[in-house]
C-alpha cells in the first residue's frame, strides 16, 4: 500500500512537470524556472522509497538514499526563491526593497549550511523496513530539520502577504500543509502520506502561478 501510495505521489508530480514545462514555454517566468528542477528533485525523493523492495539491501539504494538525504539539504532553501518572485510579482510591498533580496539570499545560503551539517554530514544510514518498504535510515535520531521548518514557515510568510494583496490562498496553504507533513510524526501519520504534501506544495505553487499571470507576469517573458 505504501509503495502505491509513493507512486502515485510521483506520476503527480511528473504530470506537475509537464503542466509547469507547458507554462513555462507560454508564460516564462523566474518561478516557473526554478519550479522545474525543483519538481524533478520532489520526485526523486520518493522514488528512493518506491524502489526499496525492488533495488533491496544493498550498495544500489544505499547510495540513493545517501544522496536523497544531500538533496534534501541543497535543494528545500531554493523553493525560496519561487515563492519570493510570486510574491513581488504579486506586488507584496517589502519585496521590493532589495535589502530583502539580500536577506533571503543570505538566508539560503544559512539553511543549505543548516541542513548539510544537521541532516547529512555524519549521518550513518542502516538498513531497516518502515511501513513494509526497505529504506536506509540514520541510525541515530537528527531532530526536527530545522531548515526545512524555516524554509516552509517564510513560504507560508510569504504566501499570506499574497493573500492579503490579492486573495489568493495557494501559497499560504501549500506552506503550510508541508510545514506539518515535515513536522507530524510517522506514528500520527505514515511517511508515504505525509510525502503527499510535496504534491500540494507544487500544486499551490501552479495555481499561485495561474493566479499571478492574470496580472503581473514577469519581466522574463518580454
């Protein structure tokens, strides 16, 4: 049921890919283009898991699952920068000024740092089963991931600035709800649930997307 459910998150995503490529070569934007790498590393992520049972223990999904865990840490930060462009195409006026644009890249570079040195570097996976699914799992417990947490509560922040300019709710809830599938443990919920909120996080991110087109498209696509 569990590796159903990983797949099923997978061809949504993919399906993401190709709505956001599709948007992308209508209506370009910084968003779109940071979205579209970022939609291929949100699919790898539970692609690891869906291939457990089938690659088994082994040097294969060890490997795969090390890396899973790098990209965890280099990639999360980035989904600031598409929620930070929506919000200045969204007229959010602290977007604007560009000590801000100098914070959030300072800000980023902080969180890659945060999540290399508390989510990868030492971490020593083992093999075990969760929820009927081969994985390899640190051995000893990281903590909450701190950077995840602050990257999705500014996308949130950011999200509620949309709303209160032009009453679109997407980014703020997409924000939110993977805020809580980072922070709801595996025994509330299973991991292949909570590994759906990746899928409206990119959800959210479209249809802010489709929401800003309407009127205040980027500069990029001129």
């Amino acid at each position: 049921m569990a590796s159903t459910l990983y797949w099923v998150n997978i061809a949504l995503l993919f399906i993401c890919l190709i709505w956001a490529s599709g948007m992308f070569y209508k209506y370009p934007s910084w968003a779109l283009a940071m979205l579209l790498p970022m939609l291929a590393w949100l699919m790898f992520d539970p692609l690891v898991s869906a291939l457990g049972n089938a690659l088994g223990e082994g040097s294969t999904l060890q490997v795969l699952s090390y890396l899973r865990y790098l990209l965890r840490a280099l990639a999360t930060p980035f989904l600031l920068i598409i929620a930070f462009d929506q919000a200045k195409r969204a007229q959010v006026k602290w977007t604007d000024d560009p000590l801000v644009m100098l914070l959030l890249g300072l800000v980023i570079v902080a969180l890659i740092a945060l999540g290399i040195f508390k989510g990868f570097v030492g971490i020593n996976l083992q093999i075990t089963e969760m929820e009927g699914i081969k994985v390899y799992k640190e051995e000893e417990p990281l903590g909450l991931p701190f950077a995840a947490i602050v990257t999705m509560s500014l996308i949130a922040l950011m999200g509620a600035g949309i709303y209160f300019k032009n009453r679109a709710p997407w980014l703020f809830l997409g924000g939110l709800v993977m805020l809580a599938g980072i922070l709801i443990p595996p025994s509330i919920l299973p991991s292949a649930v909570l590994a759906s909120s990746s899928v409206v996080l990119a959800l959210c991110f479209l249809f802010t997307e489709i929401k800003l087109h309407k009127f205040a498209p980027n500069p990029v696509a001129h």
